[in-house]
C-alpha cells in the first residue's frame, strides 16, 4: 500500500508557465500521490506552447493517472476521494476571480469546492496580467480565507507587463510542505 500523502494537482489555462510547471509537478510525484485536474479549457485549447493532447500526456505520464477534467468527475473529491492538499499551478485570474466569488462552473473550481468542504489546504500557484490590477482584489479576498495559501510571487517582467503578477514556482514544494502544516510561506512577496 501506498503511504504518500494525497495530493490534488490541477492546471488552468497559463499555458506559457507549463514548462515551468511540469518538472515541479515531476518532482512532486515523487514524494505525493498526485491527482491531476484538469480545467475544460486547458483539456481542449492547443496553443503556441504544444497541444492540449501534449500536455494532458505529460500530466497522465507525471501522475500515472488519467486526468479529472469535468465537473462531474471533480465532485466526488470532496466527500467520497478526499485530498489532504489541493494546489492549483498554475491559476489565471480568471479562476482566482472564481474561487474569490464561488464560482464553480469547471473541474478545477468544483475540485477545489468539494477540496475546501472538508478544511483541508488549497495552495494557490497564479499567474495574471494582471495582479496588480484586476485581480488584487481576488488575492486579497483569498488571502482571507481559511485553508486557502499562496506560493509566494513576484511581478514577471515590471518593464513590459507592469501589472503582472506570477507565482515562483520552484517555491511550490517548500509552500505545499508548509501549506499542509496550515501555515503560509514567508515571505509572501518576492
């Protein structure tokens, strides 16, 4: 039997930060049992950054398990498949404004409801165009929320995209660890 913790992992539609993201979902597997999630968009949206097809393989390969990405498969994560941690990397703002609202209207969003009824740490990974406009409000209402933490960030790139916020991803290990604990990653800022 296995006795990894299990660990929700699910990928909304940042696709520029997928290479980024897969080698720490890669180093993740080795010390978690991973679930992965999928939100509809980034199931089916093929960009300038490979295929959808591509990136659902790669995370089928990392987690050796076929992705949850509707509605109706994210549900029983809650009350019947719990999770002891949920992260979310990366999360656009898009989702950031759902789960800020309680919106629920993708696998993702639904995986982290069905995740946070049962008090359990949701980590936050984003990148937004706009964090520190738009969405500054959605972070600051999620910082808020019990059980909801962050990987700590950093503006991207200040010159050309001076709203842009982004997650260190090579901090998401250190942040899960600490997450799973109940305490947030300091500092928070980068």
């Amino acid at each position: 039997m296995d006795s990894k913790i299990r660990v929700g992992f699910a990928l909304c539609g940042s696709y520029c930060t997928y290479a980024q993201v897969f080698p720490v979902a890669e180093g993740l597997a080795a010390d978690y049992d991973l679930v992965p999630i999928v939100s509809e968009t980034a199931a089916k949206t093929d960009t300038r950054f490979g295929t959808a097809a591509e990136h659902l393989r790669r995370l089928r390969a990392i987690t050796g398990r076929e992705p949850v990405t509707t509605i109706a498969q994210a549900e029983p994560l809650g009350p019947t498949a719990p999770m002891q941690a949920l992260v979310i990397a990366p999360c656009t703002g898009n989702t950031l404004a759902k789960l800020a609202h309680g919106i629920t209207d993708s696998a993702v969003t639904m995986a982290a409801k069905a995740h946070l009824r049962n008090g359990r740490p949701l980590l936050i990974a984003f990148s937004t165009n706009d964090g520190l406009s738009g969405s500054a409000e959605n972070i600051a209402r999620l910082l808020t929320r019990k059980h909801v933490y962050f990987v700590p960030f950093r503006q991207d790139d200040p010159s050309k995209k001076p709203n842009s916020l982004q997650a260190d991803f090579t901090l998401l290990p250190d942040a899960l660890a600490a997450a799973l604990r109940g305490q947030q990653l300091q500092p928070l800022l980068r």
